[in-house]
C-alpha cells in the first residue's frame, strides 16, 4: 500500500477549526470549508476532520456539517467525534464520510465489530491517545485503567479495527518530530496500517515517521503552520517528494 500524508482538521463545537497543544490550549486556524477547498486544489491522500468537543459535551456527530463539509470535499474523508452507534456511521456513509474515527468507543468491541461488519474493517479507525513516550507511554483502554499502547492496539485489531490512529497527547501541537521509538514498537506487532499523529511539524517530520513503520503520517500543525509564531499558512508536500521519500525507504 502507498504511504499518505493526511492532514488532521479538528473542529470545535463552533465549528471552527483549531489546534491544540497536548490536548489543551487552543489556537485559531480558520473556516474549515476554505481549508478544505484549499487541500482541494493540493490534491492531499485523504483528510480527517475529528470534532473535538463532541464527546466532550456529549453529543453526537453534527451530521448538517459533516454533510455540508464532505460537498466540498474532493477527497477520502474520514470523520471522528461523538460516533456512538452504527446508525450514525451509516447517515456519515450517506454524507460522505469513508471511514469512522472512534476514540471512547473504540474500547466498545460490539460497536466495532458492527461497524466492520457493516461497513468493512478498513472502515474502522481507532484513534489511540498515548501519554509519555517511548517504553514509558501509557493509554488508557478503558475510562479508569492504564494499558501499554501495543496491549491495546493488538486488542483494538483483533476486535476487528482496520486501522489505527497512533496520537501522541504529549508531543500534540509541540512540532518536533513524533515518537519513533513509540512508532517503531507499535507498528512491528500489528498487520493493520497505523497513522502516526502528534509531533509533526514539517515535511522532513512527517517522512520520519513513514521511515518509523508508520504507513501514513498525519499532522495538523505540519499542513497549517509557518515559523516559529505559528502563522497559518496551508500546505502540502508536492508528489515527487513524497516518491522520492518511498524510494529512499525502500532503497
């Protein structure tokens, strides 16, 4: 399979784009339609947008917008946020959405298990927050109880997930570089493809962590930041140098 560069848009219950910084300070990005017409026009892999307050405030997947989003959207998308039960994947697949980001309900094995069956494994995304890095990074696999990254991750593909978002709370918004360590340890245990998220703060980034195993690289930060002040500036790696990056993996 082709490694991708996936840009990450995470929407606030305003439905306005941001990014966070380990999970917590928020910084304003823009109008998420303008930043999707604009990765549009770059042709990217695919993009997730993952509505962060959703399940926060215990509500469900805003279908109006995910809808209206996915109209201007000439890419895969994938959607994450407030996704409780098959019927909600079901009225995203009508909108548009191509695959479903459980974060919390990841750890709900009938819930997968239904969207897979529905829908296909590759379908299923497990978004995994990990804290710490390296050896010492932790998870939670339920509300109260710890479990090591690849404990869970080997559950979460057993269970029937096709796919796994590997975020980094505490490299999230810092910009130097993922965990590799975290990357490389994870991706030699499991078959399915992992998305390494957290850290990235340009190309040069992002292609370490394809080097890492990882079989695509996402980024919010990497794909909407400039400098130092963190200017908003939207971007994307030109084809030849995402080959060029798969050439020297393989070389």
């Amino acid at each position: 399979m082709r490694k991708r560069l996936i840009p990450v848009l995470l929407v606030d219950q305003k439905r306005r784009l941001v990014k966070t910084i380990e999970f917590g300070e928020r910084t304003y990005v823009g109008d998420p339609f303008n930043v999707v017409r604009l990765f549009n026009e770059k042709e990217v892999d695919e993009i997730c947008i993952l509505d962060i307050d959703a399940t926060r405030t215990g509500r469900g997947p805003d279908l109006g917008f995910v809808r209206e989003l996915a109209t201007e959207c000439f890419m895969p998308l994938a959607y994450g946020g407030g996704i409780t039960e098959l019927k909600q994947c079901e009225e995203l697949n009508r909108s548009g959405v191509e695959k479903f980001v459980l974060g919390q309900g990841a750890r709900n094995s009938q819930l997968v298990g239904a969207i897979a069956a529905d829908m296909g494994s590759q379908a299923v995304v497990a978004c995994v927050d990990v804290n710490g890095r390296g050896a010492a990074a932790s998870c939670y696999a339920s509300s109260d109880a710890r479990q090591e990254p690849i404990e869970f991750c080997l559950r979460l593909q057993d269970a029937g997930v096709g796919e796994i978002i590997l975020q980094s709370k505490t490299l999230d918004g810092t910009r130097n570089g993922y965990d590799l360590e975290l990357i490389q340890s994870i991706t030699r245990k499991l078959s399915i493809p992992v998305v390494a998220l957290g850290g990235a703060g340009n190309v040069a980034h992002l292609m370490e962590g394809l080097h890492a195993g990882a079989s695509a690289a996402a980024s919010g930060s990497a794909f909407t930041f400039i400098g130092r002040l963190r200017a908003v500036l939207i971007s994307y790696p030109a084809p030849e140098i995402l080959e060029e990056a798969e050439q020297g993996a393989h070389g």
